[in-house]
C-alpha cells in the first residue's frame, strides 16, 4: 500500500475527502448543469461561486451534525460495553472535547472538499462559455479518477468503481439539466 493510499484509508480523512468532493460535484451537477448547457444563459463565475458556496454550507452542516454523532454514537456503545450506570460520563471527559475536535475537522475538510468538487466543474464552464459541457466532462472525469482511486485503495475493481461514479454524475446532470435550478 503506497503512502498516498494509507493517508486517504485514515478514517478520519477518508469519509470526508471522498464525501466532500462526491458532495460538491454532485451538488453542481444537480443545481447547475442546466446551466453549463444553457448557450443562452452560460454559466458565470457568480453563479459558480454561488453554487460552491451553497455546497459549502450545506455540506459543513451535514458533516458536522453526521460526524458528530457517529462520534457520540461510539462514546454511548462505549459506555454500555463497559456497564456504566450513568449515561453520557464519557462525552463530559476530554473524550467528549475529542470527539467535538474531530467532529470539527472532518467539517473542516468534508466542506472544503465540497467547495471545491463544486467549484471547479463551474468554474470551467464559466472560463469556456462556447464549450460549456467541459465542466460536466471534468466533473464525470475527476469522478471517474475518484472511483479508479477508491477501486484500487480499497481492493475493489477500479472500473467498476470509476464507472459506477461516472453514472452517477451523468444521471445527476442529467437530472440537473431537466430541473433548471441555477
């Protein structure tokens, strides 16, 4: 297992980097693909911006509220295991202000990486207004190298794994595109 590997199979990491990017381009396929294949309307950097933003807030909610409990969820199945009397011992012991502290920086790093994941395919459709549909093929491409990534790091089929996610993204355009948010 390469070094890169072992960094992105850290728990703490995995699940918010893969989450995060998936998120963010998933979030501006749904919101902006009508946009990006719009040629009367292209796709702007503010609305680019916009739609990051929006993947942003959204996704430090959900990684942060998620995380947390799970987080809470193995302090709670912790104090069972160990027959405790009272509930919730655990969460007011410098175990609690860990879990709170990593809770904050999966949030950190989920949002982030869904800013980003959703971002860039806007960002690209807005830099090549005559070639709009370049952000969907990048945000299908990067995708694709996510799940040839995971395929790999996780012993799985690495095209299955870049095809699987690819589908995802297109029907996500897709739906994008017949919607018409942004």
């Amino acid at each position: 297992m390469s070094r890169a590997d072992h960094w992105l199979l850290r728990r703490e990491r995995c699940l918010p980097l893969v989450a995060g990017l998936c998120d963010g381009i998933l979030t501006a396929l749904t919101l902006a693909a009508g946009r990006m294949l719009d040629a009367e309307r292209p796709m702007t950097f503010g609305v680019a911006t916009r739609v990051a933003t929006g993947a942003l807030a959204s996704g430090a909610f959900i990684f942060f509220v998620g995380h947390y409990a799970s987080l809470r969820g193995e302090l709670i199945h912790s104090e069972r295991e160990l027959s405790l009397a009272a509930h919730g011992r655990f969460a007011r012991t410098r175990l609690g202000a860990a879990v709170l502290r990593d809770a904050l920086s999966a949030t950190l790093i989920g949002s982030g990486c869904s800013f980003l994941g959703a971002l860039i395919p806007s960002a690209i459709s807005a830099l090549v207004p005559a070639h709009a549909w370049l952000g969907i093929a990048a945000a299908t491409g990067i995708l694709s190298l996510m799940g040839l990534g995971l395929g790999k790091a996780l012993y799985g089929s690495p095209a299955r794994w870049a095809l699987a996610l690819a589908a995802g993204g297109l029907a996500l355009a897709y739906l994008g595109f017949r919607l018409r948010i942004a």
